[in-house]
C-alpha cells in the first residue's frame, strides 16, 4: 500500500475533470491505472461520487479566487510603486530646497 500513490491519485482527480470523469465510468480501472493497489481500488469504488464533484468544484473556486486575488494584488503592488515615484521626487525636491537654504 502506497499512501502517497494514493493521495496524488485522489489529487488528480479533484483538479483534472477529465480524469475524474474517467475515473467515475471506471474506478477500479482508473485506480489501478494508477498503480494503486487491490484493496485501494476496491476502496475507492466506494468513493461519495456526489462529494467528489462538490469538492472538486469548491476546490475549482478556491482556486480560480486565489489566482484572481494575486493579480490584483500584483497589479495593486505596481500601483503603489508608481505611485511612490512621485513620491521620492517630491522628497528629493524638498531635503534639495532645505540644503539650499541651509546654505543661504
């Protein structure tokens, strides 16, 4: 019995739709397929088909806001950088316009 074998199969099939639906109309082929062995592929014939396509598509949505939410936040990062160029221009200007009267 290989647990990790097992868990990266079971991985796939709540990311991959194709080889979840393969896995649905074949589960103890698709698991062996996998190099899983007799007792696991028995027990995934057993597998909640309803909670498998629940999780897959809660997992589909946790992952389609993850990647959403590190675009805007890249791109709010580079809204603040450029916005902090004029930034440091202002406060060059002024420590210029300090050590210019400093020296009156």
């Amino acid at each position: 019995m290989n647990p990790t074998a097992l868990e990266q199969f079971l991985a796939k099939i709540y990311v991959d739709s194709m080889a979840r639906k393969r896995f649905l109309a074949a589960p103890q082929a698709e698991a062996a397929r996998a190099g899983l062995s007799k007792e696991q592929c028995e027990a995934l014939e057993a597998i909640d088909r309803v909670g498998l396509e629940m999780a897959a598509h809660s997992f589909a949505r946790k992952r389609t806001r993850k990647q959403s939410a590190a675009a805007s936040s890249s791109s709010h990062w580079w809204r603040v950088c450029g916005s902090l160029i004029p930034l440091r221009v202002l406060v060059a200007f002024a420590r210029n316009r300090r050590s210019a009267k400093d020296t009156l």
